[in-house]
C-alpha cells in the first residue's frame, strides 16, 4: 500500500499516542514521561520534515477517512499548511523542553503533558485539516484539550479564567458550526481549494454568503482575539507560562488567525470576498484590534498580561495582510504568521524564566533583571525589537510587506496604522528594556530560585535563545531558500497567478 | 459451519435467553451475577449474528406459531430495529458490568431478575410489528422500571416510582384505547397491514392522538415530563441509567413506528408541528433545569428532559423526503443512550465515591478518579454535540435537515441547546478540578464500575466516527423510506 | 346503531370518567382504582365492538385481548397497591409530595 | 399536573365527545378476524376459539402476558416487607367458611380449566378462582408451610412462564417456528401450558394478596 497516503495521519498520532501513553503514567516516572514527551515532538518534526520535502517537490502528502456519506475527514498538506504545520512543530519541540524545566517537581505533570499533547495534536489537524468539518473538528478539539490546561492549577480563579475562556471559544465553535453546515447545504462540498470553492453560487446567494462569511470569521475571530471577541486571552493567563507560550505563538490565537486565512482564501477565494465586498470590513476590524491591543498594553504593570495584548495587536497584522486583498500583503500576512509565533513564544519562555527565577510578576519589579539575566533578557531584547519592527528582525520583512502590499494594492492609510502601531510597540516594550539594562537591581529579588553559577535552569535557558535566533535568522535569511519568507511567496502565487 | 452459524434464529434468542435468565435468576440467586453477565454477553453477540443475518437477507421476519399476520404476530425487524436492538445490548452488557460490582448482596438478588426481564422486554418490543404485543411489552418495562426505580427504598424513591408508576399507566392505556380503535377500524393490529389500509378517518385521528399522548408522557416530552427526574434522580446508579438510555427510547421507537409506517403517509403537519414545537420547548427549559440543579443526578435527568427533545425536532424536519431527519433522530437515540448510560454510572462512582452529588464540592475528583473524570468529559462531549461524537454526527444531520427546509426557529434551539448543554457539562468539569472547602474521607471505587462508565463514553465517541458504517445498516429494508409527512 | 356503539359508548364514558378522576384526586387509592376504571372503559369498548360481526359468534380475538389486558391490569394494580402502602408507610401520608423543581 | 377542575371539566368533556365521534363512525358490519379465525379452528387443537386465539394464534402474547405477572410478583417482592398490618382475629366462621370454600373453589377451577377447551372458561378463569381459594386461606390465618416457601414455591410461581417458555424452545426445535406447535400434539400442548398456566397464576395471585416475600424458616 501507498505509505504517502499515511504521513498526515502519522503526524497527528505522533502527538496524539504520545498524550494518550503519558495519560497513563504514573506521577513519578519523570525519565520516562520525558523521554516520551521528547520522542513524540522529535517524531512529528521528522515527519514533518518529510512533508516538508514532499511539498518542496510539489507533491502534497494527503489522508482520506470517511466521516459521514460523501464528506470525508481530510488531512492535507497543502503549503498554506506546511507553513503552518512547521512553526508548529518546531515550536513544539522547544516549548516542551521549557515545560519539562517549567513544571519539575510540581504535581499532575502526567495529566499536564497529555493534554499538553493533545492541545499540540489539535493544532496540527487545524494545520493539515483539507476541508472545513475536519478543520472544525480539530479546532475544538483545541478548544477541549485546553481547557484542562488553563485551569490546570485547580485554584478558583483558574476556575473562572477556564470558564470565560470556553463561553467564548465554544459560542465561537457553534458560530463556526452554523456556517459551516450553512455552507455545505449551499456547495455540497467542504473541500479547501485555491480561490474558493463557491464559483458555483451566484449573485442570489450574495445575502447567504455574507451571513456565513460574518458566521465563519467571527467564530474563528473569537481564538484569534479580534476586538472584540478577546475578553478572554488576559484572563487566560493564569496558565503555566509555557501554556501561555503555546496559546498565544502556536495553539489557540494562531489557529483563530490561521482559520481566517483558510477562509479568506480557500473558502471564499480572495478575489470573491473582494467582490462581496467583505475585506473592506476584515480590515478595519483588524486595524481595530491592532491599534486597541497596543493601547491596552502600554497600560499593563503586569509582564504577561502586557504582552497578552500585544498578542491582540501582533494577530491582526497577519488578518490585515490577508484583508488588504493583495499578493504582497498576503507574502506580509502569511509570513509574520511565523514570525510573530517566533518572536512571541520568546517573550512568553523570557517572562516564564524570569518568574520562575526570580518571582518577578511585574514590570516595576524588572529593575536591572538585565544583569542579573543577561542571556534571557537578550533574547527578550530581541523578540522586543522584532515586535517593534526593527531590522534585522524578523517582525520587520512582515511590516514591509505588509507597507508594500498596501501600496500596490492603493491603501495607503495602511501605512498609517504600521507606523502608529510601531510607535505603540515601541512605547510599550522600550522601558522594559530600558529597566531591565539601565536601571540599577535591588537588593533583593521577589523570590530566588538558586541555580548556582548559572543563570537559570538550561532547559529553560536553551527554547528562548534558539528562539530568538531563529527570529533574527529569519530576517537576514529571508530570502534563502525555505525561509518563511520564500515560502509565503510560493502561497501568495497559488493563491493569485494560478489560472 | 458458517451455515449453521448463520441460521441460527438469533431475533428469538434475543427475546428468550434473558427470559430464561432472569428466571434462573429468580429460582437460584446465587448464579445471579455470573449468569446476569453471560447473558448480556450472548445478547450482544446475538444481536450481532442478527445483523450479519440482516446484511445478507435484508430485512427480518417471522411469524410466530406459523401464523402470518393479521391472525397471529410477527417478528420483525429492520435497521431502525437492529439500532434500537443493538443499542439496548451495549449500554445492557456495561450496566450488567457496573451491577456486578455495584448492588450489596440483598439488593442484588431482587436486582438481576427485573433487570434481565427488562431486557428482554426490551428486546420482544423493538422486535414487534404488532401494536397489541406491542402494548404488551410496553407494560412489560413499565412494571420492571418501576420495580427497579423503587428497589434501593427510602421516601424519595418510593414516590419516584409511585409517580412514575401512574404517569407510565395512563400512558400505556391511552396507547391501548388507540390500539383497540385501529383494529376495530381497520380489522388488523399489524403494522405492515394497518400501513396499507388506514385512510384519514375519525378513527385514524382518535387513535393517533390516543396513542401519541400516551407515547409522548411515557418518553417524558415537555410538558408531560414531570414524572422523569424525581424517578431518574432518586433511582440507583444503573437503573437511572437504564431509565434514561433505554426505557425511554422504548416508547419513542413505538411512536416513530406508527408515525413512519402508519400515520405520517396521512398528512398530518399539525401534529408533526406540535411535537417539533414541544421538542424545541423541552430542549430549553430541560437544559434551563438542568443548569440551575446543585445535585449532580438531578442535573442529568434534567439533561435527559432536553436530550428527548432533540429527538422529536425531527418530526417537522422529516417533510418530504425525510431521511435525513430520521437518521438524525436515530443516531441521537444511539448516542444519548451511551452518553447518558455512561454519565448516570459516573454519577454513581462519585456517589459511591464521596457520600454525596453536591456538585459544587466534588474536591478534586479528577485526580482521585481520573477514569471516572474521563468518562464524564467524554460523555459530555457527545452530549455537547461536538466533534468527534455521535451526539456530533446527529446534530449535523439535523442541522442539515433544518438548514434545508429553512427552519431557522429549530436551528436557533439546537444552537442554544447545545452552548447550554456545555454550561450544565462544565459546570460539572470545572468543579472537578477545585478543591472542596471541606475536604472529606471517601470510599475506593470498584474498577469495574469506573470502566463500565468510561468503555460506554468512548463508545459514545466511536459512533461519531462509525457514521459511513452505522447509516447503511440503518437503512436495511428502508425504514424511513415513506418517512415524513407528505409535502 | 345496534347495542355494541351502546356499550362503546359507555365504555369511552368510563374512561374519561376515570381520567377525570384520575387527575383531580390526590389519595393514591382514588388515582389507582382510576386507573382500573379507565381500563375498564378501554376493555368494554375492545368487546363491544367486536360485536359487530353479521353472525351470533362474536370476533374472538378481542376476546382474547381483553383477557390478557385484565391480567396486565390485575398485576399493575397489585404493583401499585403494594407500593403505596409502602408510600405512606414511608411519607406518613398516602398521597404524593409536590415535585421540586417545577 | 394542579390544573383547576373548572378547566379541566370542559377538556374532558371535549375529549369525550371526540371518542365518541371516533366510535360511533366505525361501520355497523364489520367482521373483524372472525372468519379467520373460525376458518383455522379445526388445526388449532381446541374448540373454544378463545382459547383458540389465546393459546395458539396468539400464544406469543400469552406467553409475554405471564411474565408480566411473574413480574408483577417479583416488583412487590422487591420492595421488601410490607408496613406491619394487624393480624386477622381468629374467626370461627371465616376459618370454617375458608375450610369448607377451598375444596370447592379448587374443584370450580379444575372444571373451568378442563371446559375452557370447547367453551367459555380456561386458565385465566381457572387461575383466578384459585387464586380466590388461595386469598380466603390466607384471610382465615392459614400460611404456607416454611419449608415450601423458599424455591417450592418459587417453582410454583415460574412454572407458568417456564412452561411457556420451554414450549417456545421446544417448538423452535422441532418446526423451526417460535411455538408452532405440531398439529398432532397442538391439543395435548395447549392443554399441558394451561393445567401449568392455571397454577401458578392461582399461586401467584394469592402471594400478590399476601403481599412480600414469605419469610424463611419463621414459624407460623
């Protein structure tokens, strides 16, 4: 039999069996929980790679099941989700090595790594998912997994943080649900393709179209935090941090941002919503969503919940570029699809380190952390320039993009809200570092772990640095080949040139 | 071999093995639980045998003591009947399972008895075509049902069961006056017979409002619910379950049958629009209930109430070509009932467990019984409505339904039913994690109960992914074929 | 119109006699001898109508059907007898509480 | 289910005369399965076409029927023992009325049970009358010796269902039909269940009258 039609379907159980055998582990066997964990991501990043390689060659790896009669439950990996599929399973690898260093010596780690799994194997049917019931499946799938997560401390006010966090998600899940069975009774088909599936409704369902459209983007609006659907992203950070990692560079937000890029243009196809007359308004909600999170956040003390709405303000960028409606500002969108995950795990591992370390919560508390932890905060400093958008960073190739697809596509009000957005980033990530390197440190620090002569614990030390690496690699690399970059590019063709 | 295998009259095993059963049981209590499980296990292969028989042969039919219809009574079934059949043998064998473990020894033996002629009623009901043997089994269950709701005592028991004793009486006999109104009209009590000679007559309508009131309070449809949560709630653990998984069902599959074979050809939209109406009524107030209980066993009755509902959104849907509806309604059967069997066991566990069903102190349970936990979460997902489940499959077959005929009222109920199906599910979850104020000593739970709990929810999940298996098989001899009104 | 639509008539009387009362009363004996009263009423209409053939010989198999209906109503009663001793033993009151809830 | 009776009334009067409706429009001829039946007699194995229906067209039910009464029996045993009622005095009359009655009664069953085959009669009302015998017995004090009331007279009881039930497994055995009975034997087959059916309905009723579960090995 054809091995290449069990890839995607390897790639899923690769994470999947792994929650499942770690649900079953004792507490105490944390060799090989660990080994497991890291067998697991290893595993899928393999696998990974080798779709990776398929899809270089033009040759996209594909799973068929039947689901119900005539709609099959379909995992491909098409580019769009390779894009996606490699961030996240790169990002995986790296966050599991933080929680593992996180969560040691803390209880339930055995329940916390499945479901960690299970959030992470969601994820990737969200990326590979080749129509819209196998996207909506593992989208709440997504929704479920992180539930556990989230509350996973057990106090109340995990309790109450879970529970908004599933008022919005699972209203936003049968939002979803709703346009998607709208759909099929219209099309017949779910299937993603290039330039939308709905040629074949005319201008009698315009009315029908919209609705769904409206249906559809607000129900993935609601994990991808746009204004204002994101009242529960700043409570949801009573997580671990590593979760807060996952949630806002890879699982939840992204696959609320990656949702609407599915729609925009394998659903509709770009050109049709144009002409529906629908990006207009996705921009504007975006532009929205930016500008409100850099508000937000200039007025947050506390670090994670700053940097939680600027997660509100990054997201959108990659919805404006899709809204903008044209190739280069699609390359931007697509393309700070990755950098953002890069740049905001750094961040999320950089305050999870400091917490961790020292117990500092607060930006007023961040005095001179900058010596006491030069190499976190320098990979801090990095994933803040980015955010800002200063070269060589990877955050700049997705605002010049975004600049320059604006433009060409003669929405230059755009460039506006990139420079105002700018400034906010800067406003709000400059005095931290300005603290965190200029200013003189305490006497004493909240509360200390020790860790001898370094720093901090290595597996918490290793995810932010290779990070934060990779977030400047992908910006003086972008042009080589399999950058984010090139690959953003080969999208934007399939999406626009094709015939 | 294969032959042999095959002609092996498994319909009738079906209704004789738990007879026989349950009576050994009732001479020597002593083999009770052995026999009790031996026999849910032959059941389930038998209803298999029946359906490898039934995908060769089509539909089954037998007329019992040589004597076609309309003298005697046949056997019949189809794929609606083979769901219905092989659902009563699943949830059947995980609640033999639970029992074993469950019931001290002076309960069990008056346990096994009832619940086994219960099954069998169950079993002689789904395969009926005749609608006065059809009253006969109906009795049948109610008298076991009562008897089981009744068997742990105590004030709230007692008068669940007396009330729902009375409630299950008078519906049976309004079902029976409709019954003696058909024959006497038509001069038959066979479906099949009565399908082809009923016309709109007085008589048609008498008996289908008869018979519908009745079948609607036996199944417990808003408003004519009352009778089900005291009952349900103050019942023990298994027989909660049975009530609410299977006892319930009985009745409803009588009422599809009749409407399917006999009364939807004749056009009734009214009726149909009735039901769909208080279906979409129990959806909300059962879910509104539900969420208000601060007792985890009431909170899942209430959840049964809404669950009925669903089922009878499908009648208004099924104008026309109504397939689609049908399935819909008979996948959420079949996934109710496992969900709902597997909640009512978790129940029990954290019964067992804690002394108690407060919800809002289960302290930590999902590190003290994480099995338990799981088969909750799990249930609640098809309950839900979510993916990958079977309640999942059937809301989208609704939906569709719904979507097509353009009912936005109905789409509206199913999407509200389920946000709030999650609130009452969560409510539950979330506690689940936290620690109670005061934290209490508790008893070890049997394993056995916490897998029959947990192999039912994960059954409920795996016919979610079954659907391009299980829809044939309920298509076998096109039970829906002339389903819903005539446009 | 010969004397079995009398009989069914008085049969369908009967049964909305003991809905009526069915409903009304609160003493679970009163409800429960209802309930046989509304059986009652069905059984007659069964034989009644199935007077109506042409010849003398009555149609037998509602005959039968009657039979069987009595002795599931003997039982049910007995069930419910039983249960509401045990009722009122339990509750000091043969009658039902009000549901909680509603 | 408080509805006030003013509102009530007029809906069951309402009710009322829709039934009535329903029934009066039934034609005034109307055979039913009459004919059938009367056509099929000669093979049934009896004469009274009652039995007829009961015992063999219609066996299943029967069949079904008597374990609704088992069932019946096993409810009430279940909800354990009944509230503490007061001993019936001894009375003379009663106890010399029960001991004259009881032959009789079990005589008068015998006689029904036996004529039910070519006329009115047969097991139900053979069964009933025993079990009448049964009750006055027990009103006039008399108890079941303890050591007949563990499985003798859990035997008794299920006899009727076992008889039913094994006939139903025998005939599937022999004419591959659930109770189909060989022509030849229809007769003696029918009559076997009823003399069966007969005492473990009497038995049954009266253990209903006595209400729960007779102690083991107590002393009366």
């Amino acid at each position: 039999m054809n091995w290449d039609e069990w890839v995607p379907l390897l790639v899923i159980a690769s994470s999947l069996l792994t929650g499942l055998f770690i649900f079953g582990l004792a507490e105490e066997k944390v060799r090989l929980r660990t080994v497991l964990n890291l067998l697991g991501a290893v595993t899928k990043l393999g696998l990974v790679g080798w779709m990776f390689w398929g899809g270089y060659h033009g040759h996209y790896f594909e799973t068929r099941l039947p689901l119900l009669p005539d709609l099959d439950l379909v995992l491909r990996a098409g580019p769009l989700a390779l894009l996606f599929v490699a961030l996240s399973s790169v990002l995986w690898l790296l966050t599991t090595i933080y929680a593992i260093g996180y969560l040691e010596g803390s209880p339930h780690r055995s329940r916390f790594f499945g479901f960690f799994s299970l959030c992470v194997t969601a994820t990737v049917g969200v990326a590979l998912a080749g129509n819209l019931i196998t996207f909506l499946l593992f989208y709440e799938l997504l929704t479920l997994s992180t539930y556990p997560l989230i509350v996973h401390r057990g106090t109340e006010e995990a309790r109450r943080a879970g529970q908004s966090y599933l008022i919005y998600t699972l209203c936003g899940g049968s939002l979803l649900l709703l346009g998607t069975v709208w759909l099929y009774t219209l099309t017949g088909t779910l299937e993603f393709t290039p330039q939308g599936f709905i040629h074949g409704l005319g201008e009698e369902h315009h009315v029908a179209l919209v609705a769904i459209f409206i249906l559809l983007i607000a129900g993935l609006g609601v994990k991808a935090a746009l204004v204002p659907l994101h009242g529960w992203l700043p409570q949801a950070m009573v997580a671990p941090a590593p979760v807060s990692a996952l949630l806002h560079a890879v699982a939840v937000v992204k696959a609320g941002a990656f949702g609407i890029v599915r729609v925009v243009y394998d659903v509709f196809g770009v050109e049709r919503a144009a002409v529906l007359g629908l990006t207009g308004p996705l921009a504007a909600v975006a532009t929205v969503s930016i500008i409100y999170g850099s508000l937000r956040a200039l007025f947050q003390d506390d670090l994670k919940r700053r940097l939680a709405f600027s997660t509100v303000s990054q997201v959108s960028y990659i919805v404006l570029g899709v809204a903008i409606a044209g190739p280069i500002a699609t390359v931007g969108g697509l393309v700070h699809l990755v950098h953002q995950g890069l740049m905001k795990i750094t961040l999320f591992f950089c305050a999870g380190n400091l917490a961790e370390t020292l117990g500092v919560h607060k930006i007023s508390e961040m005095d001179g952390v900058g010596r006491r932890m030069p190499w976190t905060m320098a990979a801090f400093t990095v994933g803040s320039f980015g955010m800002i958008g200063a070269p060589p960073v990877a955050g700049f190739i997705s605002k010049w993009y975004l600049g320059l697809g604006a433009l060409e596509a003669g929405q230059g009000w755009v460039i506006l809200v990139l420079a105002g957005s700018s400034l906010l980033n800067a406003a709000y990530f400059l005095p931290i570092l300005h603290r965190a390197w200029f200013r003189p440190p305490p006497d004493a620090w909240p509360h200390e772990h020790d860790f001898g002569d370094k720093e901090t614990a290595w597996a918490l030390l290793l995810p932010p640095v290779i990070t934060a690496l990779l977030a400047v690699g992908a910006g003086l690399l972008a042009t080589a080949a399999f950058s984010p970059l090139e690959w953003a590019q080969l999208i934007a063709r399939r999406e626009f040139y094709q015939p | 071999m294969g032959d042999a295998l095959f002609n092996i009259p498994w319909a009738v095993i079906l209704i004789l093995l738990p007879l026989v059963g349950g009576m050994t049981c009732f001479l020597w209590p002593k083999v009770a639980k052995t026999l009790g499980l031996f026999t849910s296990s032959v059941i389930v292969l038998s209803v298999v045998g029946l359906a490898w028989k039934m995908i060769g042969n089509g539909i089954y039919r037998h007329a019992v003591g040589g004597w076609s219809s309309p003298l005697g009574i046949e056997l019949y079934a189809d794929g609606l009947s083979l769901l219905m059949l092989a659902m009563a043998a699943l949830v059947g064998l995980a609640i033999s399972l639970y029992s074993t473990a469950y019931f001290e020894q002076s309960l069990s033996l008056r346990f096994w008895p009832l619940w086994l002629f219960l099954l069998a009623a169950l079993n002689a009901l789904f395969l009926s075509a005749d609608i006065f043997n059809l009253y006969v089994t109906l009795e049948l269950i109610g008298l076991a049902a009562v008897a089981l709701t009744a068997l742990s005592g105590g004030r709230d028991a007692l008068s669940g069961a007396m009330r729902y004793l009375l409630a299950t009486l008078l519906g049976s006999l309004a079902y029976l006056f409709g019954v003696v109104l058909l024959y006497h009209g038509f001069g038959s009590v066979d479906i099949a017979i009565l399908a082809q000679r009923v016309e709109a007559t007085p008589i048609v309508w008498a008996a289908l409002g008869l018979m519908s009131a009745g079948l609607v309070l036996k199944t417990a449809l808003f408003p004519l619910h009352f009778w089900l949560p005291p009952a349900h709630a103050s019942a023990p653990a298994p027989v909660s379950a049975v009530l609410s998984a299977l006892v319930v069902k009985a009745s409803f599959y009588i009422l599809l049958r009749l409407w399917l074979d006999i009364f939807g050809p004749l056009g009734a939209e009214g009726v149909a629009d009735l039901l769909g109406l208080l279906g979409a009524a129990a959806v909300l107030w059962g879910s509104l209930q539900a969420l208000r209980q601060t007792r985890l066993k009431l909170l899942i009755a209430y959840s049964t109430v809404a669950q009925i509902g669903y089922l009878f959104l499908a009648f208004p849907l099924a104008v026309g070509d109504g397939v689609a509806a049908w399935s819909a309604a008979a996948y959420l059967a079949l996934s109710h009932a496992l969900a709902k069997a597997a909640m009512f066991l978790v129940a029990g566990n954290l019964l067992r467990f804690g002394g108690h069903d407060r919800i809002a102190d289960l302290d930590r349970v999902v590190e003290r019984l994480p099995i338990t936990v799981t088969a909750f979460a799990l249930a609640g997902v098809s309950i839900m409505g979510l993916p990958p489940s079977g309640g999942f499959i059937g809301k989208w077959l609704l939906l569709e339904a719904a979507l097509v005929q353009g009912r936005w009222d109905l789409v509206v109920v199913m999407m509200v039913g389920g946000l709030m199906a999650a609130g009452y599910i969560f409510k539950v979850l979330g506690y689940a994690f936290t620690q109670a104020d005061a934290p209490h000593e508790s008893r070890p739970v049997p394993l056995s109960m916490e897998w029959a709990a947990l192999l039912l929810a994960i059954a409920a999940i795996l016919v979610g992914l079954m659907a391009t298996e299980i829809l044939p098989l309920v298509g076998i001899g096109d039970p829906f074929g002339t389903g819903g009104v005539k446009p | 119109m010969n004397a079995a639509f009398l009989y069914a008539l008085v049969g369908v009387g009967l049964f909305c006699i003991g809905l009526y009362a069915l409903i009304v009363h609160a003493h679970l004996l009163r409800k429960i001898l209802a309930l046989n009263i509304m059986g009652s009423g069905v059984f007659l209409v069964l034989v009644a109508l199935a007077k109506r053939t042409g010849n003398a010989i009555p149609d037998p198999v509602p005959h039968a059907m009657v039979i069987t209906g009595i002795v599931v109503a003997v039982s049910a009663t007995a069930l419910a007898l039983f249960l509401m001793l045990k009722v009122a033993a339990e509750t000091g009151r043969a009658e039902l509480p009000e549901e909680r809830g509603e | 289910m408080c509805i006030s009776r003013w509102l009530l009334l007029p809906l069951i009067l309402v009710l009322a005369a829709g039934l009535g409706y329903a029934v009066l429009s039934l034609p005034d001829q109307a055979e039913g399965l009459q004919k059938m039946v009367a056509a099929k007699m000669e093979v049934s194995g009896v004469s009274n076409p009652v039995t007829a229906v009961l015992l063999n067209f219609r066996a299943y039910d029967t069949l079904l029927e008597m374990v609704v009464l088992l069932m019946a029996l096993l409810g009430v045993w279940s909800l354990g023992s009944p509230p503490p009622q007061p001993e019936p005095a001894p009375d003379p009359v009663l106890d010399t009325l029960a001991r004259l009655l009881a032959p009789v009664l079990i005589l008068v069953a015998a006689y029904l049970l036996w004529v039910g085959a070519d006329s009115p009669g047969g097991a139900f009302q053979a069964g009933a009358v025993l079990g009448a015998a049964g009750v006055l017995l027990l009103l006039a004090g008399w108890r079941l010796h303890h050591g007949l009331t563990g499985l003798p007279l859990r035997l008794a009881l299920v006899a009727g269902p076992a008889a039913f039930v094994a006939i139903a497994v025998l005939t599937m055995f022999k004419t591959g039909g659930l109770l189909e009975y060989p022509q030849a034997q229809a007769g003696i087959l029918i009559l076997i269940l009823e003399t069966v059916a007969t005492i473990s309905i009497g038995v049954t009723l009266a253990a209903l009258f006595l209400g729960a579960r007779p102690e083991h090995r107590k002393k009366q």
